[in-house]
C-alpha cells in the first residue's frame, strides 16, 4: 500500500510494541520504592533521587539519541538503548547502596532515551502522510500509556513471586525481546530539499534564538514534574496516607484489598484513561491550534490536582483524580512533538524534540527528588502538590504566546 495512504505502517507497529515494552517498565520503577527501602533500611529519598537519576539521564540522553539516529540511523541508536537498557537492569539487580542504585540508574535512562518518543516519534512522523502524522503520533504516544496500565500491576504481582533482583532480571529479559522488533523500523529517508539541506548547527541555532522554542521548552518543565512525581511517590503517597479499603465493596470484589494494590492500580488507572486522551489530543492537534490544547491541558492539570489534595484523600478519590489526570497525562506529547515538526520540519525533529524533552526530564528529576526530600524533612507530600499545581498554571500561561507558524514561512512574511 502506498505509504501516503496507509496508517498502519510497519514502523508504527514497531515502534509501539517497543514503546510498550520500554514505558510497561518506565512506569513500575514507583512499586520498588517501598520494597527497596525496607529491605536495606532506606530513607525515601535514597531511592527517589535513583529514580531521579533515571529521568534526568532519559533528559540528557535524549537529544544525544536524536542525533545519533540522525548521524548513524535510527535502528543503531535503538538497539544501543535496548543495550544499555537491558545492562543497567541487569546491574541494578546487584546493587546494594543508595549510590550504586543510582549511578546505574543512569544507564537505565539512557536506554530509556534510546527507546522512547524522542527516536521512535521522529520515526513515526517521517513514515507517515501529513493527513496522518498528528494521529499515528497520538497512536504511538498511546502505547506508552498502555504500558502504564501493564507495567505496575505485573511489577506488583511478581513482587508477591520473587524478590525484586528476579524481577529487574525478569524486566531486563522483556527489554531484550523487544529488538524483535526492530527489523520493522525501516523509517523512510529524511526530507531532502533546498530548504532542508541546512545542517544540525544551522537549525539548533535557529531554534534557540527564537521565542517560542524557549517557551515550549520551558513549558515543558511542569509535565515532567508532575510525572515524575506522580509516578515515583503516588503508589507510596496512597499506600500511607489512602482511607482504607471497604471490605465487600467494589475494589474488593476485584481483589483490590490493599491500599499499596490501589496504587498500583491508580497508575493503570493512569495509563488507561490516557489512551483515549492522547488519542483525543492528537486528533484535535490535526484541527486545533497546538499551543492552545496545550494550555488547556495544563489548566486542567492544575485543577484537578489542586481540588485533590484540598479534598479528604478516599480510595473513590483517588481513582477519580488517577483517570482525571490520566486523560491528560501524555496527551501534551503528541501535540508538543508535533508542535517542534511543524515550526522546525521534520529533518531534525528528534534532535530538537530530544532538547525540548530534557525540559520535561529536568521537571521530572525536581519532581522525583523533591518528593523524597521532602517527605523526609515533612513526613507528607503537601508541599510537593503545591508545587506542582504552581508549575502547570506557569505552562498554562506561557503556551499561549507561541508562535505557531514554520520558521520558514515567518521569515519570508518579514522578508
């Protein structure tokens, strides 16, 4: 089928299985919290600033992985992520300090970046038609979410199996076997014409001079802060502080009888309401302004994690706020990728979006580490809350001024 017609395209088959595999992992790395710390005696941050480790590395890994894709091609800077994925697994299994935990955890990150959005959305992007791309972006983007939903709930049941080493093992192994994939990921050549041939320099200089890429970055910021915290400390935050579970109730009767069940549960419940927001997201994206969907995005973030945490917490609250923040959750992804391709072509996207990311990753790291650090010095996450509910009303505001026109086209209009 001509690739102009088709949706389904094999890159995109590819690219979600390991998107699914890589982000199922990703997202389970908050059900260790409590497991490692109480078997060596750990402060919540110890483990928290591991995991922070691993979002700023995925940040800083990035842009690095865009442009390796963009020198050597994008199945060498896949694989080279499933192998420092699948190495800092496999280590981490072995380790017995804070710092071992997370000086490995840096390889984690690495191959996180080598096998998530910044390579596999450039991909993605390249092999679909114009009509398609903001949906087939959506669609990948989704895959992430659907890991989420997969990812914590079998990390929960293996802990109740093995000790967690065996399930670092056993989660190494899955990321192996997503390079059966990867003969699947034969993304067309990147465009060529005259106004593409500029180099990598050319265009990052470009970029960084212009006003509406340094906003998108630093709107940025405040989803991977509320990410990454939400992420590393929720199923914690739930398992201390939740109401406890009716007996014979709803959440019982499915075998949900466990306030550290519920979160595990409240990160699926994460995962699955965002499919159907990333997808709305990015069918939108294809008709509506992207700086605007963003804006509202971020509004509603802020609101709704305002109104959780001034409510009493209940196991029907917190479901409510996980699908309330779940539709919301990735769906800034699709629209912020999209938005970097369509002012800044496609020629470069990984390597700019990768930049753009490192934001997101930065706020992730804040978000991550604050939690600990402030659990231990509070004994809550109060103020943790507040500042997130600070940050996304920042994004929300600062989306709106963004000029959404190609670089190319603003020059000739001032030309």
């Amino acid at each position: 089928m001509d690739r102009q017609n088709s949706f389904f395209t094999p890159v995109l088959i590819g690219g979600c299985a390991i998107i699914l595999i890589s982000f199922a992992i990703r997202a389970s790395f908050g059900v260790f919290q409590i497991p490692i710390a109480a078997e060596f005696g750990w402060l919540r941050a110890e483990f928290s600033m591991a995991i922070a480790v691993q979002n700023l590395a995925w940040g800083i890994g990035q842009p690095i992985f865009g442009a390796i894709a963009e020198k050597f091609g994008d199945r060498k800077a896949i694989f080279l992520g499933v192998a420092l994925y699948v190495v800092g697994l496999v280590v981490s299994a072995y380790a017995i300090t804070p710092g071992q935990h997370q000086l490995l955890e840096v390889l984690v990150g690495f191959g996180i970046a080598g096998t998530g959005f910044g390579v596999i959305l450039a991909m993605v992007a390249r092999a679909a038609s114009d009509k398609n791309r903001s949906m087939t972006l959506g669609v990948a983007t989704a895959m992430g979410s659907a890991g989420q939903i997969i990812g914590p709930p079998i990390a929960e049941a293996l802990l109740g199996a093995f000790p967690w080493q065996t399930v670092f093992l056993i989660f190494a192994a899955l990321v192996f076997a997503s390079l059966l994939f990867l003969p699947l990921l034969r993304a067309p050549e990147r465009p060529s014409s005259p106004q593409l041939e500029e180099t990598l320099t050319q265009i990052l200089a470009k970029a960084i001079r212009d006003p509406s890429f340094t906003l998108i970055f630093i709107g940025f910021f405040s989803c991977g802060y509320q990410l990454g915290f939400i992420t590393a400390h929720f199923p914690a935050f739930i398992t201390e502080f939740c109401g406890p579970i009716t007996p014979g109730g709803l959440l019982h009767s499915i075998g949900v009888t466990t306030t550290s069940a519920l979160g595990a549960m409240a990160i699926a419940v994460i995962g699955a309401a965002n499919i159907g927001g990333t997808l709305l997201a990015a069918y939108l994206g294809n008709t509506y302004s992207k700086k605007n969907l963003l804006a509202a995005i971020y509004t509603g973030r802020t609101i709704a994690a305002a109104a959780f945490i001034l409510l009493p917490m209940t196991p029907t609250s917190v479901l409510i706020f996980s699908a309330v923040m779940g539709s919301l959750w990735l769906a800034t992804v699709p629209l912020t990728s999209g938005l970097v391709g369509y002012i800044y072509g496609l020629r470069y996207m990984g390597t700019l979006y990768g930049i753009v990311f490192f934001s997101h990753q930065l706020g992730s790291f804040m978000g991550v580490w604050l939690g600990g650090e402030l659990f231990d010095a509070y004994g809550d996450y109060t103020a943790v809350w507040w500042v997130g509910v600070g940050v996304g009303a920042l994004s929300a505001i600062i989306h709106l001024p963004i000029k959404e026109t190609p670089l190319g086209q603003r020059a000739a209009f001032s030309a």
